[in-house]
C-alpha cells in the first residue's frame, strides 16, 4: 500500500514528533502547594524522554527548585509545650535526687551526713542563740521528708557532759524543774540548698512540737515514731 504524501509537503524518515502533555499534580483538591502553583511536564522529543518540574511563585516571577519551608502556628506551639515539658522534667529530677537535702521520701537523717551535719550546724546556731552558750546535741529523732526536716536531741556541753543551765535564760526554770534539757527543731530547705529554722524550743516540758505539722503545714510524719 502506497502512501500519498499531500503535496507541497516534504518527504521525512523521522517519526513526527509527540504532542507536548501536561498533567497537574494534585494536592487536597488545589493546584497550588504552600502557595506555589506547582505544574508537572512531560516531554518526548526525538525520541528521549524527559520530566521537569518547574515552580514559578507567583510574588517574583523567577524559578524555584523547592518551596520555603514554613513553621505553622500549631508546629512552634508544639514545640513549647514539649520544651516546657523537658524543663519540668528536669527539675522533677533534680528535686527527688537523694543527693539534694531533704528533697527525697521521708527518711532518717545520719548525723555525720552531709545533710545531718548541715542540719545540726544550723540547730546549733539556733540554740546558742537562746541560751547565749555553746551546745552540742545527743539526737534521739533526726528525719527529713521533701525539703522539711525535724531533731529532736537532747543538751550537751561542746565536750558531750551534760548540759549546765548556769548563765542561761533557762537556769532558773531549769533548778525548779521549769526546763528540760531537750532541743526540738523544725527546718525548711532554703533557696540557697541551705536549711532555716522555722521554729524551736529549748527545753520544753511539754510536746510542743505536735502541733507543727497543722500550725506550719509540714508533713505529719516527720513527727511520727
């Protein structure tokens, strides 16, 4: 079969070449994506194939090879949430360290601790301040619970005898049986990681510290057996 070639038309052994086609891509119904209008050609020319994607903002007019990337309102709030999360966090961590004072559970303070000497250091200050002499302590309860901490002790003279009310406030109380020679004590952990006395009693006669827990909001089972 012969193939009438119309005439005034040129004899060619190369194949014609394909129409140009043209697909847009798709984004949730839209042809645009962050604002971009966005067109996917494809071209077939003397038989090589080719795909190019060409981004064209419509604010400048020159070509991009990707769109900005912007953060959404809803990804930076996200994001300080998670922030604020880890910093929070953190501290947690750092307040139930038992290695800062009186931050861990309910539990016995060592004197010779670093804590108990901490502590004891503060007491003793406390005490010389009332009685206007140097005192030492023996203790018979010692606890500290979340950054709350109760002595109870009895006097002692700086080297361990038993304590002379002679050239106190209490020495004459103390010769009627007026004074014990107990030292009760109920610190709170400063900002510092320092301890302050939040109240005392030197030589009471009565339980005097049952009433702290209610009257200083303190845990109750600092005082407990």
């Amino acid at each position: 079969m012969e193939t009438t070639q119309p005439e005034g038309t040129p004899m060619s052994d190369e194949p014609p070449a394909q129409p140009l086609l043209r697909a847009a891509v798709p984004h949730a119904g839209a042809d645009t994506w962050w604002g971009v209008p966005r067109q996917l050609q494809l071209t077939e020319t003397d038989g090589q194939s080719r795909m190019s994607t060409h981004l064209t903002t419509r604010r400048s007019g020159y070509a991009r090879t990707a769109p900005p990337r912007r953060w959404g309102p809803l990804f930076v709030l996200q994001s300080i949430v998670v922030a604020v999360y880890l910093m929070l966090g953190s501290a947690g961590y750092a307040s139930a360290d038992p290695s800062t004072p009186g931050f861990s559970q309910l539990h016995d303070v060592s004197p010779d601790s670093v804590e108990g000497q901490s502590l004891l250091k503060v007491a003793a200050t406390d005490a010389d301040a009332q009685l206007g002499k140097s005192a030492g302590f023996a203790v018979q309860k010692f606890k500290a619970s979340n950054g709350w901490a109760f002595l109870s002790a009895q006097l002692r003279s700086p080297d361990g005898s038993p304590f002379d009310f002679a050239g106190t406030p209490l020495a004459e109380a103390a010769a009627n049986g007026g004074a014990s020679k107990r030292y009760v004590a109920l610190f709170r952990a400063g900002g510092s990681g320092g301890w302050d006395v939040v109240t005392s009693a030197v030589g009471p006669t009565a339980p005097v510290w049952s009433e702290w827990a209610q009257q200083y909001s303190a845990p109750v089972e600092l005082f407990g057996n």
